[in-house]
C-alpha cells in the first residue's frame, strides 16, 4: 500500500519518503485485523506545501490492484507574526520628489488583502512569495510628516486583522511666506510688516526690498530680520511695493505688499503738494487769511454743541440752587438762637385692635379675645411708639344668648 500526493507517491507502507522524513510533519501508520486493513496518513503540524489531492493505492507484486478515491486537503496560512511591514523608498525627499510607499506580506494560500486605510486596494505578487502594496506621492510641503496605515486582512479568517505604520516622511521644500496686510495705513504712524515663513529645513536669512528704494532713514529692520517698521508713514509712500525674500538650504521665495495711505475725507491736499502747507501759512496776503477763517469758523462740530448746552444746564441749576441754600441757612440759624425750646405735647390716641382666636377641636364654645392699643411720643425723644396689650380671661360665646360675657 502506498500513499499519493497529487502525481508522486510519498510513502510506501510505513516508509516515508526519505526527502519527506520530519517526525513533527506527518507519519503513516498501518492498522490490520482479521476483516480488514487500515492505513493511515497522520500530520502533526500542517504546512501549506501539504496543500493538494490524496489517494490510497494497493499493489500486489508491484501491480496496482485497487486505488481509492481522491480527497482534497486545503491549507488555509496565516503570514508570520511579523507581516505586514511598511517602508518608504528614502528617508528625505526634496519638494517634486516621487514618494513611493510599499506595504509587504507574505504571500499566501488563500491570498491576503492589503489596503491603504486612505487609499484604494492593491496587491502585488512578487516571486510567488511576496505580497506587496505601493503607494506613489508627489513630494510636496503639505505630506510633510505623513504616515501611511496599511491593512492586512483575509477573507477566510475573519480574525485576522494586522496593520502597519510608515515612518513619517520628511520633505525638504524651500520657504513659504506670508505678510498679513495691515490695511489701510494712516500717516504719522508706525507701521509694521511681518515676514511670516515655513520652511524645511529652517530660514538662513531674509532680505526686505522696497519699489522705488526707500532711504534707510525711513525705516527700520528688527535683528531677526523678520519685521520691517516703516517708521513715519506719510502720502508719499501710497503704492510703495515692499517685499520679503526668505532663503533656507532649497532655495529662495518672496511676497510682496503694496502700501495703501488712508486718506480722509476733509483733507483736500495732495501728496505732491505737500509744501503748499508751508506756503499758506507763510502767506501775509489778507484774502487768502479771511478765506482760511471762513474754512476754519464755517460750522461748530457737535460736540462743541453739546458742552455748551451741558454747560448752560449746570449753570442754571447753581443759579436756583443758591436762593434755596441760603433760606435754608438762614432758618436754621434764627431757630438755633432761641433760648427757649418748645416741645409740642403729642396726641395721645387710643386705637382698640380687637382679634379673636378660633377655638381649639378639643374645647366647646369657648375662644380668647385680645385687645391692644397705642400711645404716640414726640418724634425727637427717639421713644419708639409703645404698645399695650390687655387679654382678657376665657370669653363664653354662647350661640343662644344675646349677650356675651367675660369671665
């Protein structure tokens, strides 16, 4: 008796095949009684290579007799421990760089699943050994320290859930900048411009530039070399162009602003007549005088207005406060020269306050009658006004007798 393996005979009895002979694989033994004969092919640890079509052939005098049917024995592997793994092609990209992202497994019987957990599904089989998911970026400032998660599943074992991590990628890209714009800029005022920048690897230096050139006088550049102070901006400096270069190991980026002077709407000089001011001012002539007070007295602003009402209402009330002040001075002073004082004798009033408790569940016709009343002392003796109260013994209300009395 032998045993077959798809088209190779891989024992003979309970002989194994000498390349095959492994006492933890699998083992052939032969059970025999007086009705029958039994023979066995026993694994003791499956490997996927015993994948495959067995049958039981019987010999007599090395001429096959009897065969038995085919039985099919699936292996169902499960990749080692340590798949997946996930790699990158390099360890630093510079910005337009191809990043590519591999994500590798064993390969295997069912096959494995492999999948980006941002990304599509993709598996493929190297050698027949290997199973391989890529992953193709552009490098770009935006993936700087990216990592990519890769999902290794089979259908046939529900359980087996594995991933990995790739190291976060690190990309060289040169400086981005941004100046926030101030706005409109008013005159007479510092203005400050920031050289806001991201860069891989850092900032070497920066350089600030100005269209048309502003004398060094104008300005200021902090020891960083990141601010620039315009230091008194005036009407000449509207549409002046500033610009910042920043240059790191890659290369060299800038931004530009264009300065805005915020004009109002009463000022009716330009900028390229600046020295008329000085010309008017010096100017004796009496006709350009008078037309410069009539600009100057030709409206009063509103809150002129309202300090001289405010004004006239505090005035009016000091005016009738005084008569009022000095009468009541005058009153106190004449009563305080008295020698005599007088004290008026209060009323004496008696008001009755009658009230009558509801008798008790437990007593008969019986209740109790109170009666209090007051007498009023002068206000300036600081005496509180004193109460009396008189209760009276047991009242007998009788609901049959026409007079009630109290005992």
């Amino acid at each position: 008796m032998k045993w077959k393996k798809d088209s190779e005979y891989i024992a003979t009895e309970k002989n194994i095949r000498d390349d095959l002979k492994n006492p933890s694989h699998f083992a052939v033994t032969i059970g025999r009684s007086s009705m029958s004969i039994t023979y066995n092919l026993m694994f003791n640890s499956v490997w996927n290579s015993d994948r495959g079509f067995y049958k039981c052939d019987v010999f007599n005098n090395s001429n096959l007799v009897l065969e038995s049917n085919k039985v099919f024995l699936d292996v169902i592997q499960v990749p080692d421990d340590r798949y997946p793994l996930c790699s990158v092609s390099k360890n630093v990209y510079t910005e337009g760089d191809d990043v590519m992202l591999n994500c590798v497994s064993e390969y295997t019987e069912p096959p494995v699943t492999l999948r980006w957990t941002d990304g599509d599904t993709h598996v493929v089989q190297i050698d027949g050994q290997t199973a391989r998911l890529q992953k193709r970026l552009i490098a770009n400032p935006d993936i700087n320290s990216y990592q990519a998660v890769c999902l290794l599943t089979n259908s046939q074992i529900p359980v087996l859930k594995r991933n990995c991590t790739t190291q976060p990628l690190t990309i060289y890209y040169k400086p981005r900048i941004n100046i926030p714009q101030p706005g409109l800029i008013p005159t007479g005022r510092q203005a400050i411009f920031i050289c806001k920048t991201t860069a891989n690897p850092a900032v070497t230096s920066y350089k600030w530039t100005t269209i048309p050139t502003l004398d060094n006088t104008q300005y200021n550049i902090d020891e960083t070399g990141q601010v620039f102070m315009l230091i008194n901006p005036t009407y000449n400096h509207d549409g002046v162009m500033i610009t910042c270069e920043a240059t790191n190991q890659i290369g060299t980026s800038s931004y530009n602003v264009t300065l805005t002077i915020e004009t109002f709407k009463h000022d009716n000089i330009k900028d390229t007549d600046s020295h008329i001011i000085e010309d008017r001012k010096n100017d004796k002539s009496s006709r350009d005088y008078d037309n410069f007070d009539v600009e100057a007295s030709s409206g009063l602003s509103t809150d002129v207005i309202v300090i001289i009402i405010v004004a006239s209402i505090v005035f009016s009330v000091i005016v009738v406060m005084i008569p009022v002040y000095y009468y009541c001075l005058c009153s106190r002073n004449s009563s305080s020269n008295q020698t005599t004082t007088i004290l008026h004798q209060p009323e004496v009033y008696f008001e009755p306050r009658d009230r009558m408790t509801l008798p008790l569940p437990h007593t008969r016709d019986v209740a109790i009658w109170r009666r209090s009343f007051g007498v009023q002392a002068p206000d300036d003796k600081e005496v509180d006004a004193m109460y009396l109260e008189i209760q009276s013994n047991h009242y007998i209300y009788a609901n049959n007798s026409r007079c009630n009395t109290i005992r």
